[in-house]
C-alpha cells in the first residue's frame, strides 16, 4: 500500500499545480479605453547624454503613460533595470519562436544591455511600455503580475 501511495500523491500534486488559473489584472474602465483609443502619438524614449534611442508607436501608449502610470522618479533606477532586463529577456525570447508566440505583437527584438546606464528615462519609459502591453495584450513578460 505504501508503494502505491507515492504516484498517487505526485499524480494528484501536480493536477492541482496544472489547475490553478492565473491572477486576473484589474483594469479599470478608465485603462480599458486608452487601449481601446486610435491615439497615435508616438513616444520617443532617449537620453541625450547616452545617445539611446526608442521610438514606441503603440495606440493608447503615450495617453496611458501620461494618465495611467506611475509618476517620474516613483521607482529607483535599480528597480527599473532589474525588471527591464527581465522583460527584455523574455520579449527577444518570443520574437525569435514566431510560431508559438504571435509574430503581430513580437516582431523586433530589443537590443538592451544591463551592463549600460541607459539613464532614467529610457528605463522608465521601457518599463511602462512593457506594463502597458502586458496588461493591453494579456501577456506575461516575467514571473511578476504586471501592476501600476
């Protein structure tokens, strides 16, 4: 009888792991009509003193990033890089499996370097863009929920 309990314990271990659901994001109407608006403006994410450059063209980002997102200067520069080269990871990841993720929401990959001080705003605005797609598009790009 011991020999048999075993398995059985795994087997039903690891139902209950495959059936736990994923933390619902909470969007409130307010975000949920920035995604859906045609604004078109794009954002321009640089430092001039690095010389790095990003231009995101992403309906609804520059609303949602002056309305919906955290303040300039609310995380630390640190936090910001940390969950940057996370998310870029797994952003240049998908790109490159084209058939198992939707080649319409990962087309380019992100040349990004932790070892480079990118400034402050490139990081903050990396991170919020990353924030907004996630929540926009349902998508996870770490193992964190992604929150404002």
């Amino acid at each position: 009888m011991k020999k048999r309990l075993l398995p059985v314990l795994v087997v039903f271990t690891l139902l209950l792991s495959c059936s736990t659901q994923k933390e619902a994001l909470d969007i409130s109407n307010e975000e949920q009509a920035v995604f859906n608006s045609d604004d078109g403006q794009e954002v321009e994410i640089k430092d001039d003193e690095t010389e790095y450059e990003i231009i995101i063209i992403e309906p609804g980002f520059y609303t949602w990033l002056n309305s919906i997102a955290r303040p300039e200067g609310y995380y630390s520069q640190s936090f910001l890089e940390n969950r940057n080269a996370i998310m870029v990871t797994n952003w240049n990841q998908r790109v490159m499996q084209p058939m198992r993720f939707n080649p319409n929401l990962y087309e380019l990959q992100i040349n990004y370097d932790q070892n480079i001080d990118y400034g402050y705003e490139v990081n903050y605005k990396l991170y919020n863009y990353f924030i907004y797609f996630q929540r926009k598009y349902n998508q996870r790009l770490g193992p964190f929920v992604p929150r404002i």
